[in-house]
C-alpha cells in the first residue's frame, strides 16, 4: 500500500487521464455494488426493493463494468495501435508518442455523458421517471458514441500514420 501511495506522489503526470479516471469510478461502483446488493438480500421483497435492484443493476453493469472496461479500453487501443503503426520506425524517425493519439477532450465528453447517463437511469430507477430514464439513456447512447468516435480516430493511425510527431490533444 505505501510503494502505491509512493508511485502516485512521484507520477510525473499527477492527474489521472480520464480513461483511468473512469477505470478507477468504475472500480469504486463495483465496490459500492458488493456491499449494496449484500444488503439487499436482507430486505424483504416489496416495490421499494424492486427498485433498489434495478438501480443496483445499473450501477454495476453500466458504472461499474462499462467504466472499468472502456477505460481501459480507452488506454490499451492507443497502444495496440501505436505498437503496430508506429513501432517499427522508433529511433528511424520522428512518431507520436502513443497518449497522442486519442483525443483528450473526447476522452473528457465520454467520461462526463457516461457519468450523466449512469445517474440519470439510476435516478430514473429509483423514481420511476420515464422522463430521466429517457435523459439517461440518451447520454449514455451519447458516451458511447464519442466513445466510439474516439476508439476510430485512433485506429485511423493503422490505415493513415502520421507523417511527424504529434502533441497530445
């Protein structure tokens, strides 16, 4: 625990990019989602926790899972790509450097309409609002196209390296 906390301190980039961002909420709703559906199990069924397992449901499979693995998706593709464009002509020539190749401010709208489409169907889950579950469905549909959109901008590096180095967006 001391050689992490240890490693955080001497990060030379001290914030987290967003896809670690999202991996570390995601991991932190997994682990809000274990102690919240033990303690469903000891409520009796009725409406209210009908509804308690549905928004437990949508905060571990869409927070929880859908933050871990797309964040980490969101550092791993740059890589894979980066290794397979540009591997081969380190040290020859100038080549982006692999953080460079996502976008930062797409990175940044996915976290955020991710996160708003999560509260958003879990509020409506708890509410019953079709007004909020729509909102939260329409961001969440919305993150995952800039998700998307990203994931392709990046993979456009396999059919169209660049020429020159480029900076981190």
């Amino acid at each position: 625990m001391a050689k992490n906390a240890t490693t955080a301190r001497t990060r030379r980039r001290r914030n987290l990019e967003p896809p670690l961002q999202g991996f570390v909420m995601g991991l932190t709703l997994l682990a809000i989602g274990t102690i919240v559906g033990a303690l469903l199990l000891a409520v009796p069924p009725s409406e209210s926790a009908l509804r308690g397992a549905m928004t437990y449901g949508i905060l571990v499979v869409a927070g929880g899972l859908g933050l871990t693995v797309m964040g980490m998706l969101g550092k791993i593709v740059p890589f894979l790509v980066w290794m397979r464009a540009y591997g081969a002509r380190v040290g020859r020539e100038p080549v982006p450097l692999a953080p460079a190749l996502p976008s930062r401010n797409l990175e940044r709208a996915w976290l955020i309409l991710h996160l708003g489409g999560v509260v958003g169907l879990a509020a409506a889950a708890c509410s019953g609002s079709v007004f909020l579950a729509t909102i939260g469905a329409a961001l969440l549909t919305a993150a995952v196209g800039v998700f998307l959109g990203n994931v392709a901008r990046v993979c456009a590096h396999l059919w169209s390296p660049a020429r020159k180095a480029v900076r981190a967006t």
